[in-house]
C-alpha cells in the first residue's frame, strides 16, 4: 500500500506529520505535561516502536509531541473476571432472575445457552468487551462455559482473542459452570478446553452436589494444571455458608506444587463469614503460596446475603485485611447483564467506588493507592509482565479526566483516552457545557 499527498508518494510504514515524512518505526513520539499514578519523577516520556524509551523530564526534542494536557494517566484498567458468553442474555425469554441468588442463575443459564451459536456469541461477547475497552480496560480474562457438548462459547471466544489480540489480552478460563462432575463429562471438557488453548484451569467445587466431590474437583484442578503448564482461576466459596472452606484445599494444594501466585480464588465470600479464629490461621497460609484473590463488589453484594434477615451479609471476601497482610487482591466486573446480575457496563471507576465503600477501604491513604485494585493488582494475577509504565515496556495507558489521584475517586472521572502500543484505541474531547451553569 502506498499513502499519496500533494507533493510525493510515499512507501507503506511512512505518515506525514508537519508536511514531512516520517518511517512510523522509527519515529520517536513524546507524551508530555502529565501526572504519572506511582511516579513522582516524570512528566514525560518517549515512545518508539511501541515502547516506552525514555522517562523524565525535559526530555529531547521528538517527531512527534502530544500534549496530556497535566492529565493523570497509570497503566490501564484491568479486569480480571468477565463471563463473555453470557453478556447481553440478562434480558432474554427466561433470563430475568427473581430471587437475586447464584444458583437460580446457573439454572437459568441451563436453558439459555441451548440455544446461542458461534456467531451470537462473538457479536454479544464483542459488544461487551467494546463496552469495556470504551472504560479504559486492555485486559480482560474470561471464563468461558465449557459444560456444552459442542463447546460454543469457547470456540467463539478462541477466535476472539486471536482477532483482538493487538487491541486488547484476553485470557480465557476452561469453567465448567454446570459443575466438574455435577455435569455429565465436566471434567473431560475442562481437559478439551485446555487442550484446545484455554490459559487456565477453572472449577466450581460449591456447586458440585457433596463436599467430597468439590475437594475432587479441587484436586483435578490443580492436576490439568501442572499437567498441562496453565494458570488456576476458580470459582471457590461464592455462598455465605460458613462452612464452605474449599479455599483452604485450593491453597493448601498449589502451595505444595508451588504454583500460588499462578493461581487465583474468584469471590471466595464465605471467607467474610468465617470465624477470626479460622480467618487468622489461613491468612497466614495465604501468605506463604502467594494466592491471588478477586473480587466483584457489586454481584457479590448482590448476589450473596439473599438468605439473610437482618443483619444481611455484604457477600464480600475479607479483601482489607487481605491487602493489609500483603495479599494480591483485584476488583473485577464479573458480569455485563447477564441472568446473574441484571447491570454491569464494563466501568472500573463504578466497580472501584462501590469496592471501596463496601470493604471500608476509603481512607485517605487507602484512597491514594485505591487504583492499583483495577490496575497493577489484576495485572499480577493474570501475570503480564510487560505492564506498567516504565522503560522498556510497551508504551499501553489510560488518559483519566483528572490531574490527581484523590479527586479522580472523588469525582469518579471518566477515561478520555485509552493509549495501545503509543497509538490512540480512543479519544474523547472533555465534557463541555452547551449552556454554562450559572451558579
Ligand atoms: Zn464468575
């Protein structure tokens, strides 16, 4: 391809800027004037080829100057819990949840995805993660539903995260929502799907129908992990049984293999029922294998403390304390309307603010550090290294409509830019008003 202008032809891999070519892999392009999240040093830095070169401050003249305009920016958002197969079917014949409860979502979904194909879902599952990408997120892992005979979800989202690969990561988790063994063959399609290029292992052990069957689960998760060098993402604990302590054989099992921090317990509430007595014991377990935990604030309190009078249970794992000891906790979104929970729009700020609030998080200083649970946090769990900005990574950023942190949360700004490899995925003009207010 060649791109023509007025004066010369110019060969592909060249654009004109200020009337002069310029080879777009070798041209240097400077963001500068703007606030870095964690860094106090740098106002600037340097792009070439994708990556971050250079940071500082007056730093050499570039091709290329874009000004931030003393914008804050940080890494972008991540999250790192979405169920793409079952975005958008919340308001299908059958869909429309009652009791507010997990299990009558399952049974819902039971029926709904009997009749979803390949192409339905990649045109939901895109639309979703175009809702997500729009809020800042480069991100996302998924668990895709693989007690389906013909594997639906998964094949749609495989091709996916291929197409979109340079615009947004997905990682994909092999869940067996129905359960392992609650389903007929569970487990042999969790296998599949690893086998056909899912990034980790899933599982489901409080839906298995007895506790001894959910430890079974527990143990073959974390088998089809080593066995095939995959990541551990499971759903463990969603209830407010006090009882419920899968948690404890989950870590207990990859801190003997010495696979923690590969590993992630999603929701894991009925910690936030356990007694201090259990909790203290465990946290220091926790610890030692360097678990990672996610939590969805919203469908969590939604979902959970549904058989509670009053008081009513928040639903949400013990996520302060967690932090507090140095564990790798992260917020996610969980679900976009789907027959679990009827919102969810893919907005990190949204599920920020309500994780402060409903985690007694929101001092000063917890606020000051509140963005890392839907940035560097998730990060870790899913395991990117090339994340951050610093010198040597790719140059991946989010622009928010704030310069400092405090008022970003107070304000719950919106993202206005969202930067991939130092090209724009989007750009958005800040609010104005047609008519001023006159106050
Ligand atoms: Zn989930």
């Amino acid at each position: 391809m060649t791109i023509h202008t007025k004066q010369i032809t110019l060969p592909a891999g060249y654009i004109v800027i200020n009337n002069k070519p310029f080879d777009i892999n070798i041209m240097k392009k400077k963001f500068f004037n703007t606030n870095i999240y964690r860094n106090n040093s740098a106002t600037e830095f340097i792009v070439e080829n994708g990556k971050i070169t250079e940071m500082g401050t007056n730093l050499p003249e570039c091709d290329e100057e874009i000004d931030l305009k003393g914008k804050l920016i940080m890494p972008p958002y991540v999250d790192p819990h979405l169920h793409l197969d079952y975005v958008y079917t919340g308001r299908n014949d059958g869909g429309m949840v009652n009791s507010g409860t997990l299990f009558e979502g399952i049974e819902r979904w039971h029926y709904i995805k009997k009749s979803q194909n390949k192409k339905d879902v990649k045109e939901r599952a895109l639309a979703g993660i175009r809702e997500e990408v729009s809020h800042g997120i480069q991100f996302i892992r998924t668990h895709i539903d693989v007690t389906d005979p013909e594997l639906t979800g998964l094949k749609a989202i495989l091709e996916l995260r291929e197409e979109l690969k340079d615009k947004v990561t997905i990682q994909i988790v092999s869940f067996p929502q129905e359960g392992m063994y609650a389903y007929k063959n569970g487990f042999e399609m969790v296998e599949e799907g690893l086998k056909m290029g899912a990034d980790c292992v899933g599982a489901i052990p409080h839906f298995e129908w007895a506790r001894e069957i959910g430890e079974k689960s527990i143990h073959k998760t974390v088998e089809l992990a080593v066995k095939y060098n995959k990541m551990i993402d499971v759903h463990i604990d969603e209830t407010d049984d006090v009882m419920a302590r899968f948690i404890e054989l989950l870590n207990a099992l990859v801190m003997t293999e010495g696979i923690g921090e590969k590993t992630a317990a999603s929701h894991a509430c009925s910690f936030g029922s356990a007694d201090n007595a259990y909790a203290n014991r465990m946290i220091g377990l926790f610890k030692k294998s360097k678990i990672n935990f996610i939590t969805p604030p919203t469908e969590n309190a939604y979902l959970q403390g549904r058989m509670d009078n009053y008081p009513k249970r928040r639903g949400l794992n013990r996520v302060k304390e967690l932090l507090e000891e140095g564990i790798n906790v992260c917020f996610a979104q969980d679900s976009i309307n789907d027959p679990w929970y009827p919102l969810g729009n893919g907005n990190m700020m949204n599920i920020l603010d309500n994780g402060i609030h409903l985690t007694h998080m929101a001092s000063y200083q917890e606020i000051e550090k509140s963005f890392d649970l839907i940035t560097f946090n998730g990060a870790k769990t899913m395991m990117i290294e090339d994340y951050g900005l610093t010198i040597g990574r790719s140059a991946n950023f989010i622009v928010l409509n704030e310069s400092d942190v405090f008022e970003a949360i107070r304000k719950r700004v919106e993202v206005l830019a969202s930067v991939r490899n130092g090209e724009y995925l989007f750009k958005r003009k800040e609010p104005i008003y047609d008519l001023p207010l006159n106050l």
